[in-house]
C-alpha cells in the first residue's frame, strides 16, 4: 500500500494509503471510532467503523492514547468539514507504542511547566506553526542575500576577544587559554567583505545576559550582512529592502500557520520600503514629549524602544546615537563626532530592537585609540587593526536576530516560544 503524508491525501483521493503518525484526539460513538492523526505535516480525520476492520484494529482503537505511534490504512475520501478537506476510511490500524499519561493535555498548563516539557511541546499545532514560520523566516533571509550578489561566509564560534562588551562574555577553557564564545560574527564578516564585496554569516551568537526579559536569550541565533564601500545610509537602505522581503515572503507562503496563531496580518502588509528614519535626538525628543523618563545620553531601554515603536506603522530607524554608549567599532559621524554612524531598527506593535548595525570605524588610529579606550586587549585585536591597516575602505553591516524576528512576525509575547530549545537565564534542560 502506498504511504503518504496528510499533506499529500489529496493526491492519492479514492485510492488506499497508509498514513504513519501519532493520536492527537479520538472519539467514539458505539460502533465507530474517530481518530484525529497528525504526521507533522498536518491532521487527518480517520473514521474507523467496526463492521469494516479486522477485531484487534478496532480494539487498537480502544488501546490507543493521546500521543501513541500508529499507523492508519484505509481509503482517501473527500470531506469539506475535515481539516485538510479529506478524510481516511480506515481498513486496518496497527498501534506502535502506547503512549501513558502524556502530560501535555488539551487542558491549559502554566509556561514552566510547558518549557519543562519543551521538548513534547513542540508536538502542539501552535508550537509546529511557529517552527514552519521560523524556517521560513530564515529560508527568506538565505534566499534574499544569495539573489543579491552575498556570500555566506561562515564566523567561527569561539573566539579570543569581546565584540559586544565584556558583561555578556561566556568564558570557556580552550586548551591552555582562555576563549569566549561568539557575541557576534562582525569582526570576521568585516575580515570577509574585503575579500569578497558583499558577505553575511548565519549562526547561533552567545551573550550572557544575566536579566530575565521578554527579549533576550542567551544563545541566539543572527543572520549578519557586511558590506565594502557601504556607508550608514546603504546600511539603511539594505535594511529596509531586507526586513521587506522577509515579511513578504511569510505572508506568502505561510498563511494556514499565521492563521493557527491568530496572528493579525494587517499590520504585516503595510511592512513595504521606505522605513521611516529618526536621529536618536529626535527619538528622545519623542520620548520626552510623551512623558517618558528618559535620560539624554544613555542608551534606549526596552520601554523608550516600546514607545517610540508603538508611534510608527513600520518599523523605524533610529540613527546616530551617542558614540559613548555603542560598541567599539562604530565610525563616529564627521558632522557630530559624538553621535556613532549606527542604527537600531525597531519593529512597529512595540516589538522594539530587531535589527542594530552601522559603519565601521575604518581608521587605523581611531580604532586603535577606541579599543583601548574600552579597555579592550590590543592584541586580541592585531588581526582586526589589519584591516585598516592593507586598504581600508569605508564599510557597513548590521546583525537580524532571528529569534526576536520569530516574535515579531508570530505575534509572540515572549521570544522564549520562536526557538525550538530556549536558552535563558534559569533554562538549560531540555
Ligand atoms: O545589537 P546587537 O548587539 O549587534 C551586534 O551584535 C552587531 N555586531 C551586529 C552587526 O552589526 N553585525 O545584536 C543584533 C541583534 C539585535 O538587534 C537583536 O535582534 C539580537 O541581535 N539580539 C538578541 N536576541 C535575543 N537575545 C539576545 N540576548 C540578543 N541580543 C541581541
Ligand atoms: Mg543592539
């Protein structure tokens, strides 16, 4: 008998199959039986009449619990009211394993709980709709570089030096020294843009971030375009037309998943280029006059960055912060050399913060004297300053986390649902 997967029934419509699964629902009415199937492509309802299969199937039935392997054959049959519009005249069912007490019911169950049991939870329809909408996500972003000229260039995960401060390091043992893993892939996407023009590297990045919030984890993963001859308002530029066609592309193609988390689309549709851009004075100004406490100089906190997405449809640019308060290797702005040539591009429904990025420092003597000002070790940094050193050139990038992404175009509360295994703070198992 042929195999399918629900996904495919249609194709197989009058025809018997064998559909391999696992129960998500059963119900019975005396001399029938209906068993509610998933396969991880999707459910199918398989209507079991004992009349029509052999006595230890239709006691498999019986046997059969929340969550137990099977195997369902029967005929394909079209039924508008089913999910998926077919439905399986079940001729024989063979039960794998029993599942006992599975302890994800349809019942409503407290967050720890259900992270405790991450690892079954993943079975549920919501939870399989974000994973699709995640890889979606980053099938887009690889599909969006790779058709405009970029290189994946992969960045190496331990490193010798911080990239984004020292607070946020994991120290590991590395032979006789001392290595961090990877806050970013930057340093090394820079290294690669003056070997190839245009790069970007894809890989989980590592912060030690010691706060529990809606938004941070502490493994994370992050797509980082850099590119040579770019400055801040190509980096602009690339990022409007980027975050576009990622938005774009989910709205395409996975509308059955937005639909299962009720995720309202309209605000998504109106994700199109030009993103509004606003200087970091005007976003404190912003702040100021709807009352906020804000404290001009300091960096935007998750609030100032909820209210100022909030004033926007679209996600905005806030440019030119003050140097005082980036990373090391931004370019100071010529014009106002206490401003820093970055931006931050924050995503509208008070998501905040998904994107950060810039120009690079490309002077040698300015970077030399900014590492040190950071306290950075100098030689952690010979290979970096070589850059600068065998034809600089202007250059810009900017670093996507996925995961805040996810949140976003999911319609999550928390980031700790958009990666199949969280890591945070108190959560390293499962
Ligand atoms: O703003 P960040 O720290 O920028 C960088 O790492 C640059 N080196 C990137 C670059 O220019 N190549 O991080 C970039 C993005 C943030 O906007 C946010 O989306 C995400 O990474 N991010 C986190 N996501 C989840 N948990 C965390 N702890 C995150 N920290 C940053
Ligand atoms: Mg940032």
């Amino acid at each position: 008998m042929n195999k399918t997967y629900i996904s495919d029934a249609g194709r197989f419509e009058g025809q018997d199959v064998t559909v391999n699964g696992w129960l998500y629902n059963k119900r019975s009415s005396g001399k029938l039986w209906f068993l509610l199937v998933r396969d991880g492509t999707g459910l199918i309802q398989a209507v079991v009449s004992k009349a029509d299969v052999p006595e230890e199937s239709f006691a498999a039935c019986e046997r059969a619990t929340q969550e137990s392997s099977l195997s369902v054959s029967g005929r394909i049959a079209p039924d508008k009211r089913a999910p998926g519009g077919y439905e399986l005249q079940v001729k024989s069912v063979v039960l794998h394993q029993t599942a006992l007490d599975y302890p994800i019911t349809p019942k409503e169950h407290g967050t720890p709980f259900l992270m405790d049991n991450r690892h079954l939870w993943l079975r549920s329809s919501r939870q399989t709709a974000i994973l699709r909408i995640r890889h979606e996500i980053i099938r887009a972003i690889r599909d969006f570089f790779d058709s405009n000229g970029f290189t994946l260039v992969d960045a190496p995960v331990f490193t010798p030096a911080a990239c984004e401060g020292t607070t946020t390091l994991f120290e590991t043992q590395y032979f006789d020294e001392k290595a961090f893993l990877t806050q970013s892939g930057q340093l090394y996407m820079e290294a690669a843009a003056m070997a190839l023009g245009k790069v970007y590297c894809f890989g989980p990045t590592f912060r030690a971030e010691k706060s529990k919030t809606r938004r941070h984890l502490t493994e994370f993963w992050m797509v980082e375009p850099e590119v040579a001859y770019a400055d801040l308002d190509d980096d602009m530029a690339l990022a409007e037309n980027f975050l576009s066609a990622v938005v774009g592309r989910v709205l395409e193609t996975r509308k059955e998943e937005l639909k299962t988390l009720e995720r309202d689309t309209a605000p998504l549709e109106k994700i199109t280029p030009p993103f509004p851009r606003i200087s970091y004075d005007e976003a404190a100004k912003m702040l100021k006059e709807k009352g906020v406490a804000f404290e001009y100089g300091t960096d935007l906190g998750g609030t100032d960055e909820t209210v100022i997405s909030e004033a926007f449809e679209k996600p905005v640019m806030v440019h030119r912060y003050p140097a005082e308060v980036k990373a090391f290797y931004m370019k100071n702005d010529p014009s106002d050399p206490s401003k820093a040539l970055c931006v931050d591009v924050l995503a509208p429904e008070g998501i905040g913060e998904v994107i950060g990025g810039g120009q690079r420092e490309d002077d040698l003597e300015t970077l030399l004297a900014k590492i040190k000002k950071h306290g950075l070790p100098e030689q952690a940094f010979d290979w970096y300053l070589d850059l600068r050193k065998y034809g600089s050139v202007p250059h810009s990038g900017f670093g996507l986390g996925i995961e805040r992404t996810v949140g976003w175009i999911c319609g999550l509360p928390h980031v700790r649902e958009t990666i199949p295994f969280p890591r945070m703070l108190n959560r390293l198992k499962p």
